[in-house]
C-alpha cells in the first residue's frame, strides 16, 4: 500500500502525500505528543507538534498518513490520550512500518548495513529514528534477508 502511494504521488515528501491524500496538516502546542490523526466532519486532519525537528516531523507524518491509510475507519476513535494504549499498539505498529516503508530507501539501507554501520549509525546516515531502522531491517528480514533483527519500540513516536 505505501509503494502503491508513492507511485501514485509521485513523491515520498510526507506533505506532498498529505495533500495528495486531501489530508490538512495543523501544527498544534502538543505537551508531549507528536501527533494525531483524526477525521473531522468528513475531513482528514494530521494534528502535529509544532517543535518537531525536520527528520521527527518528517517520520510522524508518515506515520499519520499511515493512520489514514490502513486506520482511518477507526479515526473517529482516537484520542491523544489512548494512541498508544496495550490494545491500539497493532495499530501503531502498522503505522510505523508504513512510514518505514516510505521513508527508508532499502538500497541506501543495505548499503549502510553491508558496510558494517551499527543501527545507530545508520539512523544518522539516513536521518531518521533507529526505531524506524529497526522496523525497516524487520520487513526485509521477512523479505528474506539474513539479518539480526534489533528490538524495536512501537511507542517510540510518543
């Protein structure tokens, strides 16, 4: 579904996805919170941190699209409070692998792993989370690549 996505936008740039997908972005002063996904009177609304950095605000919104994506019958029911709650943590966790899918380019990530960079190092080298790495090595692990597969944390968004 995310490639399909990517196809169709012509783009792995999360707000030009958004606004393919008719999703409106608002910047909110969450506490805590990165973001939310929530359909508004019809209308499809990722609610974000506004003091993300780039690379954060880069991986939440593709996890919210990811919401809106695989989630969205569900998005009436969200809360910030019980996002990442025991029982929506199915949910989180397709979001993240979503937003793995879009936002790491497997090539550059093979070609960090064979150079022999630790998890660490390669979320530097690709500018994202080592959680999202992690998720990443996952889908090819089941993909058939031979690899150690690092624990992963699905609230790592929170």
């Amino acid at each position: 579904m995310a490639k399909i996505l990517v196809e169709d936008a012509g783009s792995t740039d999360p707000n030009v996805l958004a606004e393919y997908l008719g999703i409106h972005i608002k910047d909110v002063e969450f506490k805590s919170q990165k973001g939310v996904y929530k359909i508004i009177s019809g209308v499809p609304f990722i609610f974000i941190k506004s003091d993300l950095s780039v690379v954060m605000r880069k991986i939440v919104l593709l996890h919210e699209i990811g919401h809106d994506r695989l989630h969205r019958d569900y998005a009436d029911f969200f809360t910030e409070s019980d996002l990442f709650t025991k029982q929506n943590s199915r949910m989180e966790y397709e979001a993240n692998l979503f937003a793995a899918e879009i936002s790491i380019n497997t090539e550059e990530l093979l070609e960090n792993i064979y150079e022999g960079l630790g998890i660490q190092s390669i979320a530097q080298s690709l500018y994202t989370d080592p959680n999202l790495i992690a998720i990443k090595v996952s889908i090819l692990h089941k993909q058939g690549y031979n690899f150690n597969i690092p624990e992963t944390r699905n609230d790592f968004l929170k």
